[in-house]
C-alpha cells in the first residue's frame, strides 16, 4: 500500500515536471508545477515531515505561485513576446549532457551504501510543528534569524527592481 | 517502507527535468519555474534522508531553502518586470548584453 | 625649545594653505600667508636660539624626534631635529634673510601673474631649507637637500613662458643631480660602514670605527663633498649658478646667494668630525675651494649683466667658505657663510631693484648714473659693496680675513692658499666696484622711455634693504677677532659643534703666529683692495671712455674670461652631446625596434588570442548555463572514476 501510494504520487510528480517545462503557456506552466509541489507535498508526509509537507502546499504552492500568476497576468505576456524560435544549436548536446547528468546521478545513489533505518523508533514529535520548531529555536537560532535579514533585504530588492523610477 | 533509494531516484529525475528546463526553455518565467523544481527536488532528498537518518537537521535545512526560494521569486521577478518593462520581451535570448 | 619642530612646519602649512587655495585668495592675503609663516618661523627661531643661550654650553645640543619615519630592521631614521649652535646661526640666518627677502617679494613680484605660485615656492623653499639645516640625521637632511633643489628648479624656471629660463631651470636640476648622487652614495656609505644615520652617533662612531685618513673616510667625505660641490657651485658643477640667474631676482637673493647655496658649507661644518679625519679630503676641499674662488673672481671681472656679476661673486664667495672648511677652520666658514648672507642678499635685491626701476634692463652699459635716481638703493648697495671687498669696520672684513688668516696660519694651510685669497679678494673688489661705477655713476646711457619710468622702488621694497644694510655693517662685530680686541665670541658660541673635530685634528685653540703677523697680511691685504679700487675708479669712472680699451688691452685673455673660459661649451662638446648622441641611438635603434618590439608583439599575440577566445562569451544566458552543466558534469563523473 505504501509502495503503490509512493509510485502513483511520484509518477504524477514527474508527469507534472515534464509538462511544466514543455508548455508554451506560462499559466499552464504554473498550474503543472503546482500539481508537482502537491504530489511532493503527499511525498513529505510519507516520509512523515508533516509540518514542512504544509509548509510545502502553503508557501510553495500557495504563495509563491500566485506570484507567479500575479506577474504573468501584470505581464501580459502573449505568444509573440517570446520571439521566433532559435534553434539551439547544442540541443542534441545538451540532450545527452541531461542524460548523462541523470546516469551519474543514479550510480552515485547506486553505489552508496546507505544503511535502512527502521522507522519505528522515531521520536513522535519527529516532522512535527513543535520538533521542527524546537530544532529552529535552539540548535538553529542564528541561522533562522538570518533568514529575516535575508528576507528584508529579498524585500528592498524586489522594490528597487520593480520601481519605475528612483 | 518504501526504500530511501527510490527517494533519491525520484529526486534525481526531477532535478534533470529542471536542469533541461533551463537550458531550454526561451521564456524566462519557465526557466525560473524550472529553478524551483531543482530546488524542490534537493527538498526532496533532504527531507527522505533526515528521514533515513531519524535527525530533524534536513528539515530545517529545507525550511532554510524555502525561504531562499521565496526571497530569490520575489527578487527575479522584479528583476523580470524591469527587464519586460525596458526591452518588451521575456526571451531570455534577446537578453544578451553579458559580452563585451 | 621644544617647539623647534615647528620652524620648518609652519612654512609648510604656508605653502599648503596658498599652493591650494592661492588661486582664490587676494594678494594681500597671500602675502600675508607667505610673510606671516616665515615670520613665525623666526620669532621661533630666535626663541629656540635664546633658549639654547641659557644652556651651559657643553649641553646646547636640543635633539627633538618629532616622530620614528623609516624603521626598517637595523636602519633608523627619524623625523627628528636637532638645535645645536651650529643650526641656531642656520636657522635664524634662513629665517631671518628668508623674511626680509619674503617681505621684498611683495613690492617686487606685486604686478606678477603667478603672484600666488611665486609665494607658495618660496614657501615650500623655506620649509625644506628649516628642514634641511635642523635635520638630526642624514636621511631627513637630503630630504631638505632635494626639497630645496626642486624649489630651485621649480623658481629658476618660474616664468616658464620664457624658454631660456625652463632651459636653466633644468639645467641646474641636471648638474644638481650629480652632486646629490654624490650625496646619497656617501650616506650610503656612512650607514654601510658605521651602521647609523643619524649625526650624533656617526659623529660618535666614526672616530672609533674607521681609521684617521683611512680609504673609508676619504671616500664618504669625498662622496658628501661631491653634493656640496653641486649645490654649492663648485668647479665643476657651478656651471647651473649664472644660469639660475633666469629666475625673479628676489629667488636669486633668497636661494642662489643667501640660502640653498650655502647647504653645502653647512653640510660640510656639520660632518666636521669626519672631514677631520680624512686630511686629503680637507686637502682636495681647500685646493678645489681656492680655485673656485679665484677662477669665479675672473669670471666676474668683465661680464656686463648685473645679476650674472653677482653670480660668479656668489660662487667665489661660496669657495671662500669652503677654503675656510678646507683649513679646519669651519666657525670662519659659517661666520662668513653669515655675513655673505646678509650683504649678498643685499646686493642681489639692490640688484633687483635697479632692475625693477629700469623696467627689466639688466645690461650694465645701459645704466649709467642712477645714483641720485635711486638714491636709497644706490646707499644700500654701496655698503653691501664695501663689505663684500673687505674694507675694514664693515663685515666682510671681519669674516674674510678670518679665512685669510686661518688660510695661512692653520696646520691644514699654507701661504700659498692665502696668497690666492689675496688676489680673489683683490678681484672681488675690482669687479664690484665696477658694478658700482658702470650702474650708479658716469653718463646715463639708457634711452628716454627707460628713464619715462624710472622710479625708486616702493617702501616695502627698500625698507629690507635698509635692514640688510645695517645687518652687512654690523654683523661682523659678533665675531670680532681677538687681534682686533674683540672677543671671537661667535666662534665660541659655534665651538662645541666643532670641538670634537678640533680633537681629532690636534688643533689647539687660539694657538698660532703671533698678532703681529695678523696685522701684517690683515694690511697687506686692505692695501691690495684698496688698490684695486682705485684701478676700477681709474678705469670706470675718472676715464669711463678708456674703459673698454681698458678690457680689449687684455686681447686674447680678456676673450676668453669674458666668455667665462667656453666652459659651456666644453662640457657642451665633451658631455653633453655624446650623450644626447648616445641616447638617440639608443632610442632610434634599441628601444623602439628591440624593447617596444617585444611589448608590442607580446600585447598583439595576447589580442589575437582573446580574439579566438571572446567568441566563447555568447553574453546568452543558456549558453553559459550549458557550460555550467558540462562542467558539473565533469566533476562529478571525475569523482566517480577516480573512486
């Protein structure tokens, strides 16, 4: 049951991957990665990460997908603003360079020797909001805390880009 | 259980997909839709080895990539709505001022 | 006296505040600037210099380190001064003369476009020369010492519109280089051999290190004699001085007759120990000095430029001094380096000022009677003329014979140098009072537009040179030799800054002939002065018209002196165009076909090269993305190969 609930999600993940990137259509574009984000989120809960499983559906899927919409729609971008397509001329190259990436990746996990751990005597805050929060309040403080100056400084960013004039 | 293996291969093709993504894609909302697969792929594996390991270190590493990624959307999308906004274009080959 | 750090500095801050902002300030503010600095400076001097008479004479050697400039391993050198009797004298005649001619520069520079530029050099000037003469090691003192050579450059060519004047500016910078390069091989030399820079502990060292008369010794006081020889105007590189005279006049008084030209009888006064203890080098000094003297002396005799007359004098009266170092006597050096100060400024600024009255005229033969135009400057001048020739009661009397004498009496002299003097001396008087006849009295020979304009020289100008009147009259009294019931009291203020050479030397204080020999050359030599006056009056005033048959009486040899013995020429000839010759082929041959070859050919293969390369930087985003992957690529299937 937990194989079939695993191969069926995951299958639909890179269905989805695929199809983002094939689509002409931003809009669609966003829509497929959306159902990626979902069937990723239903991965994360198998693997019982429950709060980073929301996390995943409400400011992945959530907010920054809606920006994305927000700005295709501000766009308004149309087919023609893409232009004319140039063929690449290393495509078959490059083909082959993914395909390679994607067999390397494989022997790397293939030879790894990673040892099973049973799942049983897991803690039963392990994933949870208060586990994840405790590690991000004691052993990850300044991290954490640092990702505010990150965030503001994302913030001022994104308004002296988009500001028309200074 | 399923195995931590089948994980990882899941991870890895979906990180392919995106790097394809990149290299392909002309419309540059895609490319960096394709970015945020990669970087969900790497969620991906973090989250199914902090599980194989029983330490809680990935998920505050992926908490820690989410809030890259969202600084890093709002960030290029400005930079995208600058860049529609002075050439009417979002192919990202008529961007090609990076030569001398 | 702990403010002595402050003499040079605020000269600096002068020039700082007018080279900066000069261009915006009116000229009176500028000059209150330029003079007020230099004023300061000499109210601190004179505070420094009654300061150390308080001392007890053994201990009037003020050392003030300012601050530690180049530590480097066993190398040390300070921005340290150092206030001894020595510099005392310096310093306040630098200061002093230095405001005097500031003062003057006011009325004579007052019509000039680079009024703000003249008085910034002239700042600059001072600053380096403070720094030069209250320096307490050698490497600060060269700082002075190039300082004040770049200020002579700079002021030689200050009207740099005008192509000889540049042409002289480089000139001296060229032939000063010589010297300075001397200079610095010999305090290379001092700390290679005794390890120290700084004068107290080479003057300490020295005597126990090196050997009396040994190879060292020679060398590094030759080496150092060599930068006198440069700055000061000795044969052979004094061929800068009559050319210098292309500056204002107020530059020649300050830096080519009062000063900077001085730098090198107090640099040799100050290394006193070491020129004690190498006897050829006081040798070579004195013999080199006395030709000097004499040969500047006939260089003088027939020009007919005013300032040029007054330069082959300077540099006579600079061997003079040298002479005096020569013989060991280096408190007469420093006192006539004093009184030559204040009656060579004297005169250059007199000089000035005919000049200025005669709307720029310097030519002697087109001046002529302008003793009751000018009556103040003629005054002036006459006494600055009487004491350069040594007629008794004025100055020069006193610091000439002083040399004189110790030229003949001392263990290093001999009655041939004094006999050289003797002559020098004579000629000295000869052609000074030349000057005198030629410029104030006989007919006018200037034409009428000149005399439209003639005008004695405003207030700020002549009251300097009533000062520097009285200072050429009375300024010999301080150093009153005991013959003539003084007291020599100058030379025992300067004593302890020479007593330690006076040991080494064995020279026994006071010892000597008798007074009565003294008397004896001391009238034998006014009676020569006195005698050749009368020869200039006789040729140049009572008989004016014989004058130039006089000078043509002398045929082949009057040609020559009066072309200053085609010195130029030959170094012309023999220096400078082989070298001109030599570098142009270099130039022409070596340097454009071999070395600019090789870089141009380097950069050419370095174009083509970026050339095949630039095509890789696409400026597409994806292309470089591509790139990246292949590279990632790569690395990972390196680490898995070489697992």
């Amino acid at each position: 049951m937990e194989l079939a609930i695993f191969i069926l999600t995951s299958l639909v993940a890179i269905v989805a991957a695929l199809l983002v990137i094939l689509q002409r259509n931003p809009i669609a574009s966003v829509m497929y990665l959306v159902t990626t984000f979902v069937a990723q989120a239903i991965l994360f809960i198998q693997l019982r990460a429950a709060f980073i499983a929301i996390l995943q559906v409400i400011v992945y899927a959530g907010a920054i997908m809606v920006l994305f919409l927000f700005v295709i729609m501000l766009l308004n971008l149309r087919r023609e603003d893409f232009g004319k397509d140039i063929k690449l001329k290393y495509k078959p190259l490059a083909i082959a360079f993914a395909v390679v990436l994607l067999i390397e990746t494989l022997v790397v996990i293939n030879a790894s020797m990673i040892p099973a751990q049973p799942g049983a005597d897991l803690p039963a805050t392990f994933g949870s909001v208060q586990g994840v929060g405790r590690e991000l309040f004691t052993t990850y403080l300044y991290p954490f805390e640092l990702t505010s100056v990150l965030l503001i400084v994302a913030i001022l960013g994104a308004v002296v880009m988009a500001k028309k004039k200074l | 259980m399923v195995p931590l293996e089948y994980y990882l291969i899941v991870a890895g093709i979906i990180f392919t997909i995106g790097m394809i993504g990149v290299i392909f894609a002309r419309n540059i909302i895609i490319i960096f839709m394709a970015i945020e697969l990669m970087l969900n792929a790497a969620n991906l594996a973090m989250i199914a080895f902090s599980r194989n390991l029983g330490s809680m270190g990935g998920h505050v590493m992926v908490f820690m990539i989410m809030t890259v990624a969202a600084a890093e959307a709002a960030v290029g999308l400005s930079i995208i709505i600058a860049l529609f906004r002075n050439r009417d274009s979002a192919n990202i080959d008529e961007v090609n001022l990076m030569k001398w | 006296m702990e403010l002595i750090w402050l003499i040079p500095l605020v000269p600096l801050a002068g020039f700082l505040l007018n080279g900066l902002f000069g261009k915006s300030f009116s000229k009176p503010v500028i000059n209150t600037i330029a003079c007020g600095t230099v004023a300061v400076s000499f109210l601190l001097s004179l505070n420094a210099f009654f300061g150390l008479l308080r001392l007890a004479p053994e201990s009037r050697s003020v050392e003030y380190i300012l601050f530690s400039w180049i530590p480097s391993g066993s190398f040390n050198a300070d921005v340290g001064f150092l206030l001894d009797p020595l510099s005392a004298v310096m310093i306040l005649v630098v200061s002093g003369v230095g405001f005097l001619i500031h003062v003057y520069s006011v009325g004579y520079m007052a019509h000039d476009e680079g009024y703000a530029r003249f008085f910034t050099y002239l700042n600059l000037f001072m600053a380096s020369m403070l720094i030069l003469v209250l320096a307490n090691n050698f490497v600060l003192m060269y700082v002075g010492w190039e300082g004040v050579g770049l200020c002579s450059y700079l002021l030689i060519g200050f009207w740099y519109e005008k192509r000889s004047a540049t042409d002289a500016g480089k000139k001296a910078f060229i032939v000063n280089r010589i010297g300075d390069f001397g200079f610095a091989l010999g305090i290379m030399l001092l700390f290679w051999t005794i390890g120290s820079v700084h004068f107290s502990t080479v003057f300490d060292l020295a005597p126990q290190q090196l050997a009396y008369g040994g190879g060292i010794v020679t060398a590094a006081t030759l080496l150092l004699f060599l930068g006198a020889v440069g700055k000061s105007a000795q044969v052979p590189l004094y061929v800068w001085l009559p050319d210098a005279m292309e500056g204002p006049t107020p530059v020649s008084a300050l830096i080519h007759a009062a000063t900077m030209v001085t730098a090198g009888v107090y640099m040799v006064a100050r290394c006193n120990v070491l020129y004690m203890m190498a006897p050829t080098t006081l040798l070579v000094v004195a013999v080199v000095s006395m030709f000097t003297a004499f040969y500047a002396a006939t260089i003088g005799l027939f020009q007919n430029d005013i300032k040029r007359v007054l330069a082959y004098s300077t540099i006579s009266q600079l061997g003079y001094m040298f002479v005096a170092c020569g013989v060991a006597a280096f408190g007469a050096g420093i006192f006539h380096l004093m009184t030559h100060a204040f009656f060579k400024a004297l005169l250059f600024l007199g000089a000035g000022s005919v000049i200025h009255a005669m709307s720029g005229e310097q030519d002697m033969r087109r001046m002529g009677g302008l003793k009751s135009k000018l009556p103040v400057t003629y005054t002036t001048m006459l006494v600055a003329t009487l004491a350069i020739s040594g007629i008794p009661l004025f100055s020069g009397f006193f610091s000439k014979d002083e040399i004189l004498w110790q030229a003949f009496s001392s263990p290093f002299g001999s009655p041939l140098l004094w006999v050289v003097g003797l002559l020098t001396a004579g000629l000295t008087a000869f052609y000074m009072f030349r000057l005198i006849y030629l410029t104030f009295f006989g007919q006018r020979r200037y034409d009428d537009h000149v005399a439209s304009h003639l005008h004695e020289s405003p207030k700020v100008m002549t009251v300097p040179l009533m000062i520097l009147a009285v200072l050429s009259v009375i300024g010999g009294y301080i150093g009153l030799p005991k013959a003539l019931l003084g007291g020599a009291w100058f030379e025992h203020f300067l004593h302890p800054v020479f007593a330690k050479g006076a040991e080494i030397g064995k020279l026994a204080e006071g010892a000597g002939e008798s007074h009565a020999t003294e008397y004896v050359l001391m009238l034998a030599a006014v009676a020569f002065v006195v005698l050749m006056i009368f020869t200039a009056k006789r040729y140049y005033l009572d008989h004016a018209k014989d004058s130039e048959q006089f000078e043509h009486g002398f045929g082949g040899l009057y040609k020559v002196v009066y072309n200053k013995y085609y010195i130029d020429e030959l170094y012309d000839k023999i220096i400078v165009n082989p070298l001109v010759k030599g570098s142009n082929l270099l130039w022409q041959k070596f340097d454009v076909l071999i070395i600019d070859g090789f870089f141009n050919g380097a950069a050419w293969l370095a174009g083509q090269w970026a050339i095949s390369m630039r095509k890789l930087q696409t400026g597409m985003v994806r292309s470089y993305a591509f790139v990246f992957l292949g590279g990632a690529i790569f690395v990972i299937g390196y680490l898995i190969l070489s697992r």
